[in-house]
C-alpha cells in the first residue's frame, strides 16, 4: 500500500503516525556540510565519519543556525565541535557532565573549550534530574549515553527524573534528540551494564511518561549486519559499527 494510504488508514484508526526521517549527506542544510567539513576538526574526529554520519546526524535533529543546545555528556567533543558549528556564533551550547563524575572525564572537553573556534561552547557539571540552564534550550541532545545512565556508578541517573527535567528545560516546541547502541528489541535494560546497549522502546516509554511526543525516528545509523550480542567497545571499534536508533521526541507548545 502507497505510504500516503497508510498514513490516511492510520489517521481514520485514530492511530498516531511517526514520520521516519531518511536524509542523507547530500540533502544536508549548507550550514550543516559546513560543520562537518569545518577544519578544526581534529583527524580523531573525521577519521569516525564514515561510520557516525555526522551530516546526517544533524540534519535529522533539526538543528539550526542560532539554537540554544544543551549536550548530555560531551566526552571528547565528537558532537560538541559538529553542534557548535551548526548552530554558529548566534547559537550557544552548554555542555552538561554529571557533577560525580571523576575529573577524567570531565577533563576530556578541554581540547574543546581551549580552542577559539568554538567559544560558543561552555561547560557546567550538574545533576541531570535538576537541569539548570542560563536559558530554555531549542535543543536537549545525548548520543550514546542514555543506556550508561541505567547502570550503577557515577553514570547512574534516575532517567525518568532526568526526562522531565529535560522537557522543563526546553522551550515549547522543543526537541530531545537520543542516539545510542540498540539491543535487541524486547530486551529493555538487560544489556546496558554488560553489552552498554539498551531497547529503544525503554527510551520511547521515559521519554513519553515525562510528557515528549515521537518526533521522528531516522535509521541513517541503522547496522542490519549488528546481531545485538556484542559487546560495546571504544573509539573506532564496534562503538562506531554497532546498530544505532535515531529518536527525536518534542516537546508539545
């Protein structure tokens, strides 16, 4: 059946329709082929390209020139430079660690925050189930992290909390943007500890208790060939192969 047909049933069903998001690096904004061919991108950085999809990262989030961005857990900036660039001088991103974090890992942005090219960029540790902002942001983004904050330790958040506090911080209209690793489907958290993946549909349910409408979901980051049993390792390796869900929720006006 023609998707225009389904959408149509759907709609007659009382049913609600998620649209799936399918650009690609060639449909990309122009200020979006800017931020990832922006040269001060270190080679660490690009090097991941092929596998992240930057251009079709942001193209998907619905960022823009100018957005208010606030970033769970920016780790060594891969997302912190691309989303700077996007939003460009008029925008701002505040870069958010949890406050119990050791300092090795909050040290890990410096590179960033030393370099003058993006001095849109700053950097506060905080609670994540009380989200403090100098501003309402346009955009909340975490990639990679929310099956972290299920297991024990200093990553541990009350995600549900964190959820609301997220959809508090938005303006109306908002987007909260969740990429990570994807488990198998009906696993729910079994395997955010052991494998660091997590069901997409435990990221749906949080996300629509703390009041968030689905958006839009994108399988840009899709891996088919991704059975779902290995275990999630660092900088290059499956971390970057691995099957990934794309959400993007809003916050009704």
């Amino acid at each position: 059946m023609p998707r225009h047909m389904l959408a149509s049933t759907a709609l007659m069903l009382g049913l609600v329709v998620v649209p799936e998001i399918s650009s690609q690096a060639a449909n990309a904004p122009a200020f979006v082929a800017a931020a990832v061919a922006d040269q001060h991108r270190p080679k660490s950085d690009t090097d991941r390209d092929a596998d992240r999809l930057p251009a079709a990262m942001l193209t998907d989030s619905g960022i823009k020139p100018g957005y208010i961005v606030a970033e769970l857990v920016p780790a060594q900036g891969y997302a912190t430079r691309l989303l700077s660039a996007a939003v460009g001088p008029k925008g701002r991103i505040y870069s958010l660690n949890l406050a119990k974090f050791a300092d090795r890992i909050k040290d890990q942005i410096k590179p960033v925050l030393n370099d003058p090219a993006y001095a849109n960029v700053s950097v506060s540790d905080q609670d994540f189930t009380q989200l403090k902002l100098p501003e309402r942001a346009d955009v909340v983004w975490t990639s990679q992290n929310y099956h972290d904050f299920k297991n024990p330790g200093m990553f541990y958040v009350d995600t549900l909390a964190m959820d609301k506090a997220i959809f508090a911080a938005l303006k109306p209209g908002g987007l909260f943007v969740v990429i990570d690793h994807a488990a198998a489907a009906g696993s729910g958290v079994r395997d955010t500890g052991a494998m660091h993946r997590i069901d997409a549909a435990v990221v749906k349910a949080e996300a629509k208790e703390a009041g968030f409408v689905l958006a839009g979901e994108s399988k840009a980051l899709a891996n088919p060939n991704d059975p779902h049993t290995g275990r999630i390792t660092g900088q290059g390796g499956v971390g970057d192969k691995s099957d990934k869900f794309f959400l993007k929720f809003r916050k009704p006006k």
